[in-house]
C-alpha cells in the first residue's frame, strides 16, 4: 500500500522544501496540499470538519498549493504531488491548465489533480460561483482544461465556459492529463461524475467505504468503466494498523494520512511515529 500524507501548510509552520524532503528521506510515497483562497469573516456557511462549524484557523493561512508542490517537485526525486483538493471552479481554467501542465511536466508526471467543489459557499460567491450549479460548472472547466492539454489542437464549447482550438504547452505528462480524483462525500451525483469524468474517489476521512465502495463499483461499471481503471484513495485519514489493514482488504492501494498544521519539530515527530507504524 502506497502511503502519502496530507497537510495544512501555512505560512507559520514547517516549510514544503523541509517536509517533502523529510517525506522522501522516510519513504513516503507523496505529498497532497488542500487551498482556500480567503475566508471571508461574515458568512452564514458553518464549517463540516469542526461539530459547532467553526473554522480551523489554519485555513485562513493555507499556501497556494501549487507554488508549494513546485517547491517540494525541485527538492525530490520519487515523491509523487497533489493537491487534495483544488477547488476547481474558483479558478480561470485556462490558466490552470497550464499550472497543472507545467507542474506535471517539471516533476516527471508526479502530479495528481485532487479535485472538489468545496463547502464555503461565501468564498466560492466571492469568486462568481453559483453555488447550485457548481458541480456542473466544475465538469465544464475540466473538459475545458483536457481540450487545452489534448495532442492537437482541440477546440471546447460547454455550458458554462469555452475556448477556441488552441496552441498550448507544456502538456501534461500523461496523456490527456494527469490523474484526476473526486473530493466528497458518498452521493449519487458525486458517483455519477466520478465515473463520467474521473479516474477516482477521494473519500475525506475514509469513512463508510465498506458500505459505498460496492455502490461506486456499480455505478462506475454501469458507465462502462473498467472495473479495474477505478482508483479509491481514502484522504485525511488518522491511521492505525487496523484501519489500514481494512482498507487493504478492500482492495485500497493508497491512504493519504493527515498531519498536523505545526511547527517543524512536531511535524517530524508526527511523521517519524507515522513511519514506525508502517515499518517505513
């Protein structure tokens, strides 16, 4: 099982150029970076990962995720990239486009697109988002960024966004993009894109996959989707041996575990416990 780590990383802790290469000195397999543009003070907007929907303070203070993955890209060999999750339809995708491509293509094809249509609805409204339809508008911009990164010269025209056949590079290097995952609870919808779109599920927390994997699986193959092509990759996980054992046993070939937003030693500290349990 591959084990790569996730972080809030801000600009008061530990940086990306010591942390990715503590992570590759410990054999680590990766790096995942989450970003939140602002928080905007007055919001109705309560935040899930706390029980009274209170933010953390370090999501305020979160590093644009892909100026710190080049970071971590120019200071490791093997570490694979990603972000978990990039907020897809807060962002130009032209522009992203070529972020993603040229990240991809400087680091060797160790990127992964970690996507999601986040839960602050003031923040996205911010950046012109209609919050109903932002799962659509997200498909819409990722079909544009795949036209952008296609061998040729490829023109795109959706609902939401468009742009003419065009001359772009760098390309990505995977053809037709890097690996694409989908953030979010289990849903009917958030499986329907899944499997239209995306090469996987990224479960946050990993919980309840016992009951919703059987349920992906289904959907993904009604969509005439290769059983095999599905990749479940359980994200922000607390780990212990037990946990890890079942989601092998589910068939998990990689587990994304969560670190502390924290200084430097503590972090060490985190991951060297980390590596200890993994026999790492």
């Amino acid at each position: 099982m591959r084990i790569g780590t996730t972080i809030f990383l801000t600009d008061q802790i530990v940086t990306p150029v010591r942390l990715a290469r503590a992570l590759e000195e410990r054999g680590f397999d990766g790096l995942y970076l989450p970003e939140h543009t602002h928080i905007p003070v007055e919001r109705t907007t309560p935040y899930p990962g706390t029980p009274d929907g209170t933010i953390h303070p370090e999501l305020a203070r979160t590093l644009d995720p892909f100026v710190a993955l080049a970071q971590a890209a120019a200071v490791t060999e093997h570490l694979t990239l990603g972000t978990g999750i990039t907020l897809l339809t807060q962002h130009d995708p032209i522009a992203l486009a070529k972020q993603i491509a040229t990240l991809d293509h400087l680091s060797g094809g160790r990127f992964t697109l970690g996507l999601g249509f986040g839960w602050n609805v003031e923040e996205a409204a911010d950046h012109g988002v209609e919050w109903r339809t932002r799962r659509e508008l997200g498909r819409d911009r990722l079909g544009l960024m795949r036209a952008l990164w296609a061998p040729e010269p490829t023109a795109y025209k959706g609902e939401f966004a468009s742009v003419r056949a065009s001359l772009a590079f760098p390309k990505p290097f995977r053809p037709g993009g890097p690996r694409t995952l989908i953030g979010g609870a289990a849903g009917p919808k958030l499986f329907a894109h899944i499997a239209e779109y995306a090469d996987g599920w990224m479960p946050i927390g990993g919980r309840g996959l016992t009951e919703n994997l059987p349920v992906l699986r289904q959907v993904w193959e009604d969509a005439g989707r290769d059983p095999a092509a599905l990749q479940v990759v359980p994200f922000g996980v607390l780990p212990s041996p037990g946990k890890l054992e079942h989601y092998a046993s589910l068939g998990i070939e990689e587990v994304v575990l969560q670190l502390p937003p924290a200084d430097e030693d503590e972090v060490l500290k985190t991951l060297d416990g980390f590596a200890r349990m993994l026999d790492k």
